[in-house]
C-alpha cells in the first residue's frame, strides 16, 4: 500500500507541478520583439562599445525602442545597416563606407627619436614622458595603444608606427579615441590619396624632426586643378568632396607626403 | 524566553554558531565557484536567500500535509528535490516576468541554485529537527543570510589574494581551500556563544 502511496503522490507532485510549469511558462511569458534578434543578427557583433550601449544586445534593444538610431552601428557597415532599416521599416541614411587611415609616416628612421623608450608599452604613458620618444610632437608613437583597443585585428604596428587593414577595419572609431596624439582619423574608403602628416610646425622646424613631414610648401595646392587642397597650420589638407583622386598632388610632393593607397 | 528574543538567539545560532558553510559544510560547490568577486558573490546570496526561503516553506506544507499523514516520510529527499527544481523553474520565469531587473541581476545564478545541496540541507534539517511553519521559514532565510555572510567574506579574501605573492604551487584553488580552513577554525570560536547566551 505504501509503495501505491509513494509512486502516487510522486506522479501527482509531479503532474501539479508540470501543469503550474505549463501554465507559469503561458502567462509569464515575456514577449521578446523579434526584431531584437533580427537586428542583433546584422550588427558587428564584436560587442565593442562603439555605439555607447553595452553591448550589441543593448544596441539591438535600444535601436527597437526607438532610442538608437539605426546607423549607430558602425562595424555593422553600410549593408548591415541597410537591413536593420528595413527590418525598422526606415530609410537608411547611408553614407560612405568609411575607414580608419593613419596620418604619420614617421617610422623608425625618418621621424627622429628623441631618446630610447624602455617603459611601459603604453603611447597614452610614452607621450607625457618629456613630449615622447619621437622628436615630431604629431607623430604616431607606435606603442599600439590603438592596437589594444581594436576588436577586429585590424591594426599592426609596423616599423615604429602603426597600420590600419582597411578591409578589416570596421570604422568604429576606438583607435581614434584610444591615440593620445589624434593621428588616426576616419575617411571615406574611396579617398585613397592621403597627406600623411599634420605636423603645424614651420618648416625647417618640421623638416628637422622628420624626413616626411609636411614644410607646407603649397607644391600641391598650385598643381591641384580642382581646388582641393588646402593648406592651413603649415601642413595640407585634401577637401574629400572636391578631390578627383587624380594624384597629381602626390607626384610633386618634395616631401612624399602626399601617398596614394 | 519571549518570542522576539528567541527568533534573535535563532538569528545568532543560523547566521554564526550553525553556518551552513563553516560549519554544517553545505553548498561548498558555490561557496567556491562562485566567490571569485564580491559583487558576483552578493548577487548569488540574494538568490539563494530568496530560493530558500520559500524552498524551505514549500518544503515544510509537503512534508507535514502530505508525507506525514501519508506515512511516506521516506520519500522526503525525492519529493524535496522535486519541489525544489520546479520551484526555481517557477521563479525564474516569475521574476522574469514581473522584474526584469531583479531577473537580470540574479538571472544566470538561479538554474545553479536547483542543485545547490544547502537549499535541500535547509528542508531536511527542518524535518529532522521538526520546527514548526515559522521557524522553517526563519531556518531558510537565516541559514541563506549565513550562507551569504560567508561567500561574501570569502570573496574579499579572494579579491585580496589575487594581487598578494603567493607560492607558485599554492595559486589558485590550494590557497583558497586553505583560507576556507581558517575561516571555518574562526567561525568555530562562535559555537561557545550561544549556549553562554542561553
């Protein structure tokens, strides 16, 4: 009788609770908007923080609450983000794709050293030790402050400076934040002709610490035929919308700054 | 006694004299998995307050109103479990539902409460020392605030060993068995307190 007992009341505890279960699972179900997962689906998802939200998971919230706006997502790139503006049922603004460029060409060699850094390899620490170990004050220090904080490998440290793979790189805007000295900065993919140095100093000034600097001669600006190039605070400038990506520029450049990707 | 002053003394005797952890030596599994910070530590207190307090409740109708009358008190540690496990499954779709937030903070260390061993420690010692309704449920929540007191001590001595030196072959979980040793040894020095107290 005792084991009818036992196996019965097991069965019913079991049933009661299957059945509360069942219940609990129908009336507390939380509704989740499909479009959350959706968008998750088209973001980066490197959860890198880019956005100000805490994660891809937030971003995703966010963007269906209306609080994000849907091109918030810059590794989501300019398709992903096309998506989410459909899954939204918005227009999608979307501009160029842009990408990360790193203005130096300062490498061990041609930016001089001003002393030997054996410290910490930190560019944020290097840079307040007496004006840093490179002599040029615009110069990319090369301590890989900006390699530390990229989550998609985009970036190595090359010969003293720092190169950004523009296929990997995913605009996001963490190195830019990350570098001490602001040499990177975010273009649009198809502006391949770059001035690779933003050195303000006058130019025997800029010329002794760096073989590659920009004297601001204007070279460039006289032999430019669309008025694309200006320049200001003793280096050059190319305004992207007016340039043709003729390269005219970079052939006269005394100082080879000019380079064409 | 009066009623107030006894509920204090079971206070003391829960939290200090009759740790689960120190010196009862249930629910250890957590107690070292998941002492790592203290923040993470005092999340998983609130769960496991929260789980056995009414574990310990539900715990106490089934025994006393079913197995008792059944003549089936044999089957305690089964029908226990099974309370147990649909239980949390309960309350986290609950808590999921109703507060968000509370789930978000208490949300992964819920499922790992099912198989915690205090939370049905909790049930049996109320069946085995037969406390009635009340002191069952105070039995729960004070045993869980002891549970946390100890995982929250543990975390800061945890915190505080990864930056200290310590020998290569005593890193990692040696050290922090050791520590737990000593913690128990101190918490040894309670159980004089309350039978002087009494």
């Amino acid at each position: 009788m005792i084991i009818v007992y036992a196996g019965l009341l097991l069965g019913v505890l079991g049933l009661v609770f299957g059945g509360v279960l069942t219940f609990a699972a129908k009336k507390f179900h939380v509704e989740v908007d499909e479009r959350v997962n959706q968008i998750k689906e088209c973001l980066g998802g490197a959860n890198c923080g880019a956005c100000g939200y805490a994660g891809c998971d937030a971003f995703a919230q966010a963007v269906v609450d209306g609080k994000a706006p849907i091109d918030g997502c810059a590794p989501a790139g300019a398709k992903g983000i096309e998506k989410i503006g459909k899954i939204m049922g918005m227009e999608a603004n979307v501009g160029e794709r842009l990408v990360a460029r790193v203005i130096c060409q300062g490498t061990h060699g041609i930016a001089k050293d001003r002393y030997v850094y054996d410290g910490y390899k930190s560019c944020a620490v290097a840079a307040g030790l007496a004006g840093g170990p490179k002599d040029c004050r615009f110069a990319c220090l090369g301590l890989g402050d900006c390699q530390d904080k990229c989550k998609f490998d985009a970036i190595t440290m090359e010969n003293g400076i720092a190169h950004i793979d523009p296929d990997k790189c995913t605009a996001c805007g963490a190195c830019v934040k990350a570098c001490p000295r602001s040499v990177i900065s975010l273009m649009p993919e198809s502006q391949n002709v770059i001035v690779r140095c933003r050195n303000s100093d006058v130019a025997r000034a800029a010329r002794a610490v760096c073989m590659d600097a920009c004297i601001g001669c204007g070279r460039c600006k006289k032999e430019c035929k669309y008025d694309a190039i200006v320049v200001e605070n003793g280096y050059a400038r190319i305004i992207s919308e007016k340039c043709t990506r003729c390269g005219e520029c970079a052939a006269v450049c005394p100082c080879k700054c000019i380079t064409i990707e | 006694m009066n009623e107030p002053t006894s509920i204090l003394l079971f206070f003391v005797s829960c939290v200090l004299t009759n740790n689960f952890i120190f010196s009862r030596f249930l629910g250890c599994c957590p107690f070292l998995g998941v002492s790592n910070k203290v923040e993470t530590s005092v999340s998983m207190g609130l769960a496991v307050t929260f789980v056995m307090t009414i574990a310990s409740l539900f715990c106490y109708m089934i025994y006393n109103w079913l197995l008792v009358p059944l003549e089936i008190t044999f089957m305690s540690t089964i029908a226990f479990i099974l309370v147990i496990a649909a239980l949390v499954q309960f309350v986290e779709m609950f808590l999921k539902k109703s507060s968000p937030t509370l789930y978000s903070a208490l949300g992964i260390y819920l499922p790992l409460i099912t198989t915690n061993c205090a939370v049905l420690g909790v049930a049996t010692l109320n069946m085995n020392e037969g406390y009635d309704l009340l002191y069952s449920v105070l039995n729960g929540t004070f045993s869980a605030l002891g549970f946390t007191l100890a995982i929250v001590l543990m975390a800061g001595v945890r915190e505080r060993l990864e930056s200290s030196h310590i020998p290569e072959c005593m890193k990692g979980f040696p050290i922090t068995l050791v520590s737990a040793g000593l913690m128990a040894v101190a918490f040894m020095g309670f159980s004089g307190l309350f039978s002087s107290l009494m």
